[in-house]
C-alpha cells in the first residue's frame, strides 16, 4: 500500500489490487454508505455504521420507551459519558480517566480556556492564529470579554506563533489539523514552546482525532477538546469530548458548575464542589441518544492499529494529488495542502477560483466533498471505508467537470447555502 | 371533570367515566407506554411517542445515513432549533423568534445570567433562593467565580426573595415550579419587583413548560431557559431551549460566541458578530437527533388547549392528593406541595421518613415516581396520557405498599443510585 506513496499506479486496476490487499479493507462494511456516493465529507460528517443504526433504535425504543427514567440506572446511562471518554482516550493517546464526553467543542473550549486563565492567573493573554477555526476564535473573544480586566484574545499569523508566546500568554490555542489547509501541527514542538513559557495549550482535535494516531500523552499535551461528528462518525451534531491530563486534574475546574460535574450529583447540596477526576468536565444532562450513537460508532475502530489507518490515510492523500497532477493539469486547480504525507491531515486541500461551482457539480456527479470560502475544495480520507480505487473514480470525475466545463452550469452558482 | 378538585369521587368506576369524558383523552394514544407501568415521572423523564420513534429513525437512517452531509440543507437540519424553538415558542407564551433550541438548560442558564449581568454592569449581585434547583445555583456560582470582581451569587429563603431585591441585584433566578415541593411561582408578580428595582430575572421553566400554561409574553418576563426532556418528551438529554423578549434581543449577547450564534456561520468571518435576533444564542452544531426526536414530541401539543391540560393537571392532583389523604391516613405520608391546585405545578410531592425505599418498593409494583433527598416522594402529572383511574391505582397501591409494609424490604436500601 505504501507503493502509492512514492511511485502512483497507473492503472485503476493496479489500485484495486491494493485494495484488495488492505488491511483495513474489512472495515467497510460496517458502515451503511449510500449506493453511488463517493463520500469524501467524513471530515464534515462522518457515515452513519449499522452499529449506530442499530443502538439508535436500541436505546430509543426499548431503553427509553421501555425503561423510561429506569434506564439511567439500568442501562446505566449516567456513567456513558465517562465510559465513551475512555473508549475515545486509547484513539488519541489518552489514559483512561482523561476523556469525557460533554456539550459540544466549542463549549468545551470555553472549559479549558477558562480553567486555562486561573491556572495561570496573572497572565491575561489567549494566543492563536488568526487562521484557526473561527469558533475557537469567537469563544477565546467571548471569554475575554466576559473575564475583562485586560483578558485577550490575540491572533497572529501561523508562522509567528511560537515567537509570540511570550509570558502573559496563559495558554495557547490551536487546531491539530488546519480545517482549511489540512496542516497537522507538530504537538510536541509547539507544548515545548509554550511549556518554555509557562504558558499551556488546548489542542482542537476536530480534525485529527479518528484519522491519525493522536499522541496526547507522548507528546506531554495538558489540555484537549474534540468533536464526535467527524472522523468518529458519531452522527450530526454528536457530542464532543474533552482531554485534561492526570496531573493537571485537581487544578482544572471547568467554570460551567453543572449538576453532573459535581461530586454527589444525587446529593442535591447547594454548593458547588466539583467531582474528583475528569468527571468534573460534564455539565448537564447528556444527549443519551446522541451519545449512543458515538458509542456504536466507535466499535469500528475497535482492534485497529492507529498506524494502519494513518499509513492508509498518507497513501490515499498522495494517491489523490498525484492523481490531480496527473489527470486536471492546467485546468487551474491549486494543491492547498501539504504534498509532504507526514506534515498532512487527513484530507487534501485545492484551490480553484470557481472552487463553489466545481464542488457543487462534484457533489451532483456523486463525489461528496465540501467548500470552505474563499475558494478551497476538501475532500477529507475516511481510510476505514474508502478504498484506492474511490480516489481513482473521484479524481476521474473531477478531471471530467473540468473537461465539460460543467461547473459553469448557472445552477451552481453560489448561494446562502450550507457549505 | 373538574368535580375532581371539589369532591373526589368514591369509586374507580366513577373515575372511569371522568376519563371517557376527558377532551385530552385522545393523546393517549401518541404516547408507546409500556404495559403494567402507571408513569408518574414524566417530570423527570417524558416517554417515547411514536411520532417520536419514527422521527428518531428516518433522520437516523434516512437523512444522516443516505443524504450525509446535505442533509443540512436538504432536510434543513440547520434551521430545527429556530423551528423548534418556534414551536416551543407556542407552548410557554412567548411569540415566534424569541425561543431557540440549543445546548442543555444549565448552559442556557449560564448564557441569560452572563447576558444580565452585562445588561446591568453598574451590579454585582444574582440573587437567588437557596431552594432553588441545585444546578441553577451551581451555574450562577460558576459565572460568579469566573467574573471576580465582586459578582456574588446570594441566596435567600424562598420567602425573603422579594425583599431582597435591592440597587445591586442585576438578575434574579427562580424555578418557575420548585422541583421539590411543586410550588408555582407568581411570575408576573416577582417580575414586578425585581423590575421596580431595576433587576432582570431567568426564569427556569424545567417544571412548568409543557405541563401548564406559561405566560411569558403576558407576565413580562425578559429571560427564560427550560429543558426538553421531562414535559416535552423529548427523550433522555434532549436539548434545551432559550427564551429573550424580542425587545432585550439586541442588546442581550450570549457569552459563549458559537459559529451558530455568528450573524453569518458560513462566512468563517475572524470576528464574532452576533446573528440578528434569538438565532444568536446557538452555540456549536446542534444534536441533531435528539432535537428531532424533541420536534416529534411537540406533535402531540398541537390543537391542544393549555387551558384544558392545566384544568386537567389540577384534577389529576387534587384527586392523587385527596385520595392519600383518604386511603393512606395514619401511615406517616406528608403533603409537601400546595393543597390549593392553582398554586401547584404539575406534581404532587409527599414526604414520608422512609421516602427512599416507598419509592422503590412502588416502582417494584409499577408505579414510577422519583424521590429528592432527603424525605420526598414527588409525582409528575402529566395529562396528556395520564388518566384519573391510573392515578386510583397508584394511590391503592401506595397504601398496599404501607400495608404490607413492603418499604421494609432490604433491598430498597439506600444506595449510590440515581433518584
């Protein structure tokens, strides 16, 4: 398999001969994909797997039509949060007891950028890049308005980031994966810069955990958030989790004092204290039908070897761009992502001046990728169910909308649309 | 029907005939209630409607599993929690754009006090009663620690409340209906007070939304949260919604600047700008299946007249209380609620020394209530399904339950258990 990276056959059948001999071809048919969709949105959305499917009915129709309030207890609803967590934490090189599922990654920023702040309560800088996620930006914003007294978010430009950490900076926020770009951050390099510092870091896993073997524990980070609906393919709008180290537990409060981040949450006492370990993360009730799907989803990654999967992931993004070189030479597209496998996310990344129109008459041709403004096309690589010979067909369709010129079809002009 | 709050009748028979005659009857039907359960915690935990089932299904297996990622706009995932909350909207008195659906209620609570105490900078104090629902308190306290500055949460006995409305109170929060005793709060009258001092309140509409008939718009209240899952029957952790009287929207801002709450979520803009209207209090991507489920659940509220579901709810518990008074006289039970209906949410709540284990030996025999610590048996009345006979029944089995003293049974020990 990793012949595609150095040197991309030529032939689509060559491709399904690698296919065939992948060791994560199996994981496939796990998942319920559509007939003649060529899904490269799992980094937008990940596919539904039948073991959702079937813990969605599961846990509606027989727990909480049958059970009812009984289920908390008897299916044990109460602790799934802190068991998801701990499902979650050997996918990003977490220990037990450091991941819990709760709200959703933005609000979970908010947690640890907050808790981030009275840890190092004399300084009063948030730093990121001005090219992160924009909601991680608004958060660290809101925070900083709400903390006033000369709290701040400031943003530099990507190259400029580890320099300014300088000692106001309490902590430093960034993506692990660039959701434009798909540039995977060095996490160790970037901890060390900032623990020169004093200063800590929350990591935004939203485009790395699921796809590439997260190393949070090797790579001494303290603070991490990530979204189930990705690459975890928990379903929209599935839950997202949250990663405080061991050592940094005790220290770390989240400032939303909800009912179940208390200690005795049954207790009903007035005054707050918050539970030992990473429980204290939780706030209120979780979303059980929402968070059961994440559970079943995550059973396909269930006897993965993480480096499989990336190994995989590296080859299918140099299958795709050699691909692109190969076939949409001067037809405009830019690549807009690393070439270099090891310094990608799990996604590729071009560029074309009609990027919205070409990405519309992709999605209608069948090849699902997404739009970000102003002008990049992302196709994200799922190695868990997409196969060499899918990158082959797509990067086929893309040559064939450019040779037809069809996305100059007024149809897909753009529109308020959900990109 | 209402004979039931003046003279209860003396037979099971006579009840029988109350309920052929019920206007509500009907809903019954929308409800899949398991066989042998008479339900009387639907304040903690609405049942599953079959309208609810098949939503939770199709938007699982359909929407998510086959169109993916257009499932945004195909199926308009992104506008279900201004629609729900429209239609919420109809059910607590407020008009359409002034409710969303998003998050949990203690993350709601935490925006509307954060938006109040900027709306009120001069002040420092929330002002609460120290009765209140537990998690509210905690939210408040939370936002007070992260503020500094002074901003305190106070907290008084319920009836000081009023008195202690002074110059430095910003916001005061209540539950609407006390989660405990099921005491109903004058909401016109309190926002009165608080407004004479300038004070804002957040109203928590946990216990009353969707079991009676909010007046929101009616009583001038500015600010409110409530859950989705105990009246509404949205499911297990359904999410929760936002009230803001359109004539605070544009000045009140949600401390938690979301990529949904921004004016345009898809313009990826560097800068937070708050969307136009109620749409500003979303947060991140909402849950999309549960907020299904939660808008199939409505179905069952439309054409019906809260006037009848109140008239209904009070029947239901001047009967529950008139027979315990009749059937369980000498065994030690306690009314904890208001014997007047019109002062009384939608529950009745008894106090017995053994609480714990009555509640459990009566959920052994079918009857599902809940217990709060540290003595009371709490009823949720729920008229959409509940009928006069289940409520005979569950009070003959309560006094089986004395008289066999079955409470005393071992295993209805207290233990870490979810109540």
């Amino acid at each position: 398999m990793t012949a595609a990276a150095t040197s991309t056959p030529r032939t689509r059948e060559a491709l399904a001969e690698l296919d065939r001999r992948d060791p994560l071809a199996g994981c496939r048919d796990a998942f319920a994909l559509p007939e003649g969709i060529l899904y490269f949105d799992g980094n937008s959305l990940g596919p539904l797997t039948h073991a959702s499917r079937r813990r969605v009915r599961e846990v509606t129709e027989r727990q909480w039509g049958r059970d009812l309030i009984g289920s908390w207890n008897v299916h044990d609803w109460i602790h799934l949060p802190l068991k998801v967590g701990d499902r979650i934490a050997r996918l990003i090189g977490a220990a037990a007891g450091e991941v819990v599922v709760a709200d959703s990654t933005s609000v979970n920023l908010f947690k640890l950028l907050a808790a981030a702040l009275a840890l190092r309560p004399e300084r009063r800088t948030i730093l990121s890049e001005a090219s992160n996620f924009p909601t991680d930006l608004y958060m660290a914003q809101g925070l900083a308005d709400l903390k006033g007294a000369g709290v701040r978010l400031r943003q530099v430009a990507p190259g400029d980031l580890t320099a300014a950490i300088d000692a106001d900076v309490a902590v430093v926020t960034l993506s692990h994966v660039d959701f434009k770009t798909g540039e995977l951050r060095d996490m160790a390099a970037v901890g060390r810069a900032a623990r020169d510092q004093g200063a800590l870091v929350v990591w935004d896993l939203a485009h790395s955990a699921g796809a590439l073997a997260v190393d949070l524990g090797g790579s001494g980070a303290e603070l991490a958030v990530g979204c189930g609906y990705k690459f975890f393919n928990g379903g929209p709008g599935a839950p997202a989790f949250v990663y405080v180290a061991r050592r940094l537990q005790e220290r770390a409060r989240s400032p939303l004092y909800g009912w179940l981040g208390h200690r005795e949450p049954f207790a009903f006492e007035a005054c707050y204290a918050p539970a030992e370990g990473i429980g204290r993360f939780q706030c209120g009730t979780p979303p059980i039908l929402a968070l059961a799907a994440l559970d079943a989803a995550l059973d396909v990654f269930d006897g993965i070897d993480l480096a499989d999967l990336r190994r995989k992931s590296v080859a299918l993004g140099d299958l795709f761009l050699d691909l692109v070189e190969q076939e949409c030479a001067g037809m405009g597209l830019e690549i807009a992502c690393p070439r270099d496998g090891e310094r990608r996310g799990s996604q590729v990344s071009l560029r074309h001046r009609r990027g919205y129109a070409v990405v519309q008459a992709l999605i209608d041709r069948g090849v699902v990728g997404d739009f970000r403004v102003p002008d990049v096309l992302r196709f994200g690589l799922t190695p868990l169910y997409q196969r060499h010979v899918d990158v082959w067909d797509a990067v086929a369709i893309l040559r064939q909308v450019f040779e037809t010129r069809a996305f100059e079809d007024p149809r897909y002009d753009r529109r308020g649309a959900v990109t």
